[in-house]
C-alpha cells in the first residue's frame, strides 16, 4: 500500500476514534448531571479508601472550635480522614465552594439545633473558607446564634441553637419543656435556607436534664414522660409549624436526620478493640449497619410522611452509623476527663453530610 495510501487510513481512523471519544466524554459528562439529578439515593452507599481526602485541613480553619480540632488536640491516627462517602448508584458531587457561593449571593442559611447543628455548621464554613481562602469573613455571636458572613458574597451561614425546637420556658416551678409551643418561628422564617435538628438531648435525665416539667396541652403537666413519645410531640408541633409559616416558593427546609452515637461496640459487632467509639480508626464496612435502624430516625421518619409542604431530609443517619471511627473520643474539649463518641471530628463526617446538602440544593 502505498505511503500516501497508509496516512488516509491512519487520518480517517484517527477522525472515528476522535468523534467516538468525543462521543464518550459527552455521554460521561452527561451521565454524572443526570445522576445528580435524578433522584438517586444518596444516603445508600459505603465508605471508601480515598487519598485525596480530606477535603480541607483544620489548619486551614483558624476558627475551627477545639471540641472538634482532633488532630490538634493530639489523636495519634489520621486515616479516619481518607474515607470518601460513595453511593450506591450514582456519585455524589464534589463539594464547589465557590459555586456555593456565588450561586448562593445574598442570601442565608441558618441551622437551628443542638451541638450537632453547630458541627455542621461548622462544616460548612470550613469548606467554604478553604474554597475561598481570599475572601474576607466575619464571625460574630450573639446570644445563642452564631453568624459567619462572606461581605463580598453578601452570604451568611448561621448557627441557632436551641436543643428541642419547641420551647423551653421558665416560671415559678422552673424550667418548663413546652411540646406544644413554638416562639422563635418569626426568626426562622426570614431565611433562604432553613436547615434543623433535634435529638441528641431528648433522653438526658438526671443532672444533664435541662428543664424540670414537661407540658403539652391545658391541662398536661408532668415530672417526666416517655422520651420517645416526647420526640414525637416535638417534632409534630415543628411540622404543624411548617405546613402554617413556610413558604416553600421562598424558604427552602431541610432536616438534618438523626445524627448516631457510638457507646455501644456490639452494634457494630467489634469488641476486640473498645466497648466504645475510642480506639477506632476505620468504617463498619459495607453498606448495612449491624445495630439495624436507630429508633428516632424511624420517629422522624413518621412525622415527616404527615406533611405536605416539601421538606428534604439529609438521611445522615446510617452513613453515619457506618463511621464508629470518626468521632473524638478522648481528643474533643473534655480530653481524657470524657468521652466524646456524639460528636465528630473536623475534618471528618459533617463534611459529607454538607457535600449532601450542596447536592440538594444545586444539582436539582
């Protein structure tokens, strides 16, 4: 064949390979937007090994409280940080700070909750101040909220917290849980974003109890009541205020989902190494938590399904089963004095939880 004969060939070949990877990259590219837009179920997957992880050191977080800096307060391991979450299905998106941002210009986000609202607010601004580490920020508290700001973007990101939702008042008997009672909605609602949670103090009894009577109703008044049954209460009275104060064409409203505790080693079924969360350093593997469903999620999960009005639940809970490692053990605020297997280290867990939320609020 001659030379002249040989190059067409090779030119047209090179031409069909081209247009065929062409066509590849393209059905690729889409295929990654429509899983992120389909609906695909985010919260069923498995942790896996991942080196670029994780996605922000804490030294790139000057603000980082210490309750949640393990690794400055001394945790001899760092491979709990190298787990990326990885659904099922589809892939979750990489978080895009900056689109975050300039997408989310001028408005607010506000988290109301316990502790575990504050880990995932301070989540976010961790990943948001990496993504954009020029941008001057402002941290300020007042009270029980906490508002970190980007002038530039005209964003905020704010922290209220309040344990139970409902009410916690004070008179002549002391302090009164109210299950039937919601006073801080006039705030909520002038949000864009309204993100909450409620759970990690329903069952604390003793000293650790923050209020001295439960009411719900005219005429129900008592010492203590069923925790659960309490939950429940709650968490009907914040729906009801949903369905009458949200406007949904305005206010976007997640529930974070019940974030787990890991005090317990035979519901993960190890107990070689700790009866607690202190010594672990690597996920329950698979995509099935031993210990089965956690029984507020399911509650939650019930009040949820009464509604009408849209609310997205961030289905944290058995993703975060899966991380018995991830929590700070002796190296959270208390050191050695306690033990801390509620919360979560930073860098760590809530980062997954916030790349979640970015997906339901952008790739849809």
């Amino acid at each position: 064949m001659a030379a002249s004969s040989i190059f067409s060939v090779a030119l047209i070949l090179f031409s069909l390979l081209y247009q065929i990877g062409g066509v590849v990259s393209q059905y690729w590219v889409r295929e990654q937007v429509n899983n992120a837009e389909s609906g695909c179920d985010l919260f069923h997957g498995e942790w896996v090994y991942d080196w670029s992880y994780p996605l922000y050191n804490s030294a790139d977080c000057p603000f980082i409280l210490k309750e949640f800096d393990c690794q400055k307060n001394g945790r001899p391991d760092n491979e709990y940080l190298k787990y990326r979450w990885q659904p099922t299905s589809c892939n979750l998106p990489r978080f895009d700070g900056r689109s975050f941002l300039g997408r989310f210009r001028g408005k607010r986000i506000l988290f109301v909750g316990d502790s575990l609202s504050m880990n995932q607010w301070q989540s976010l601004t961790c990943l948001l101040h990496k993504s954009a580490p020029e941008a001057n920020y402002t941290l300020s508290k007042v009270g029980g909220v906490s508002t970190f700001k980007f002038p530039a973007y005209d964003v905020s990101i704010v922290l209220s917290r309040n344990a139970f939702l409902v009410d916690v008042v004070n008179d002549s008997r002391g302090r009164v849980l109210m299950l039937d009672s919601i006073q801080n909605g006039s705030y909520w609602r002038t949000f864009d974003v309204l993100v909450f949670n409620t759970w990690h103090w329903w069952l604390h009894t003793g000293r650790k109890q923050p209020w001295a009577e439960v009411r719900y109703g005219i005429n129900n008044a008592h010492k203590d009541i069923d925790r659960m049954k309490a939950y429940e209460k709650a968490l009907t009275t914040w729906a009801r205020w949903v369905e009458s104060s949200v406007d949904p064409s305005k206010t976007k409203v997640f529930f974070q989902g019940v974030s787990p505790d890991h005090m317990r080693s035979r519901e993960w079924g190890d107990n070689a190494k700790s009866e607690t969360c202190f010594g672990q350093t690597s996920p329950v593997l698979g995509t099935q938590y031993p210990g089965g469903s956690h029984p507020a999620q399911v509650i939650l999960e019930r009040v949820l399904r009464t509604m009408s009005k849209p609310v997205h639940l961030l289905n944290i809970t058995t993703l975060s089963q899966l991380r018995k490692d991830g929590h700070p053990s002796f190296y959270g605020f208390g050191g050695h004095r306690s033990i801390d297997c509620t919360h979560w280290c930073l860098p760590g867990i809530p980062d997954s939880w916030n790349q979640i939320l970015f997906a339901a609020l952008f790739q849809r």
